[in-house]
C-alpha cells in the first residue's frame, strides 16, 4: 500500500470510530450539556409546585436544631423511606459525615457513621431497597434537600444532604425531596467546622442525635 492509500485509511478509521461513538448514544456528564439535559429529560417532574407532608423532620445535631419540611409530591418514595427509617430511630446516633463549605453542602445519613471506622462513612445503607430516580425541575439552592445516591441514578436510598448555596450542578439529576425551614444557619456552623486534613470528613464527630417527625403545623412559614 502506497503513502496516499495508508492516508486514505487511516482518515476513513477515524471517521468510522467517530460514527459509532455518536452511534452508541455517549453523552458528557457536564451539567452544561444540552445532549445530557435532552436525555434526562424524559425522567424529569416538571412544573410541579412543591407540596408540604404534613410532618417535618426535626434533626438535633450537637450544632442545634435543623427542621425540614418534605415534599411527597416531588419525591413520594424518598419522603417515605425517610419517615418510615426516622420513626424507626434509624438515624438516631448517625453522623453528618461529610461537609463541604466551598461546594455548599453537608450530608449524613449513613448508619456507617455509628462507628468508631470514619473510613466506611458515606458507603452505607439502610437494607431497604435502593429507591428510583424521582427528579424534578426544583432548582438545588440555599436550604434544598436532595437523596444522595451513588454514581446510578436509581441508587437513592437513606443519605441525605442539604445544599447551602445555589449549586446548579445539581439540579435534574439528584432528588428533591425536601427544605430546611428551621436552623439554616446551624447547618451553616456545621459546614464551616473543622475537616481531617486532605478530606471532606469533620476532624471530630457531628452527631445526629435524633430526627424525628412533628406537625407541620408547630412551624411557621
């Protein structure tokens, strides 16, 4: 094969390559994308206001008290797993293990922070099933509560963060199901506390003492 033919060749595997690589469906993970936001789309509730359960979470921390309002309307199954385990005293001596105030966010959840093992926080479960993906067009800002789910989307399953900043990154691809109503600025302290050096984790343990269900009627707007 001559000089030209191998150019030729060579020029026509490329182009092949590329056509099977958009053939295939492949689509960025950047939130910017409009391919990734045309895909999930079809998954996304839309144009739903949020409607408040009739209990809160009331979560006491050794920070203080932080209250969240849930919407069952948005996430029907994340609220119920999160009630059924808080009634349950799931939570109960939990840790927030993973605080981020660059990012805006601290999480907790994981019955794995009961432990005197800080290396296994963030990698557990509450044996229930993992729960599909319920996403909706409510935008992650200041105060928003979302499942925290592994890399798959239908993962969501007891882990919980609350967003205390606008954190677009988020939003259409992590489950809203609720909002903090009460002690915003507790969580704020929380985020701002000290971590291990090189992670996200609190260089000392912030316990969940409890979170348990109230009337949200006991609360105002």
């Amino acid at each position: 094969m001559n000089r030209n033919s191998r150019r030729w060749a060579i020029a026509l595997l490329c182009l092949s390559l590329a056509l099977s690589a958009l053939a295939c469906g492949q689509v960025s993970t950047n939130s910017n994308s409009g391919a990734g936001e045309d895909a999930a789309a079809s998954n996304v509730k839309t144009g739903v206001k949020p409607e408040a359960d009739a209990e809160v979470a009331v979560i006491e921390t050794d920070y203080g008290r932080i209250v969240l309002e849930l919407y069952p309307n948005l996430a029907p199954q994340m609220v119920a797993r999160f009630k059924k385990l808080a009634g349950a005293g799931f939570y109960n001596g939990t840790a927030i293990h993973r605080i981020d105030p660059e990012l805006g966010i601290i999480q907790g959840g994981d019955p794995n922070s009961k432990d005197n093992n800080p290396l296994n926080d963030g990698t557990g479960s509450s044996g229930e099933p993992n729960l599909p993906a319920e996403f909706s067009d409510i935008l992650y800002e200041r105060g928003t509560v979302g499942a925290a789910r592994a890399q798959t989307e239908d993962s969501a399953n007891c882990q919980f963060y609350i967003t205390l900043k606008r954190q677009p990154a988020f939003d259409k691809r992590y489950s809203v199901f609720g909002r903090v109503i009460e002690g915003i600025g507790n969580a704020d302290i929380i985020s701002n506390a000290p971590v291990t050096e090189g992670a996200d984790r609190p260089a000392d343990k912030i316990i969940v003492k409890s979170i348990t269900l109230a009337p949200r009627s006991n609360f105002g707007k």
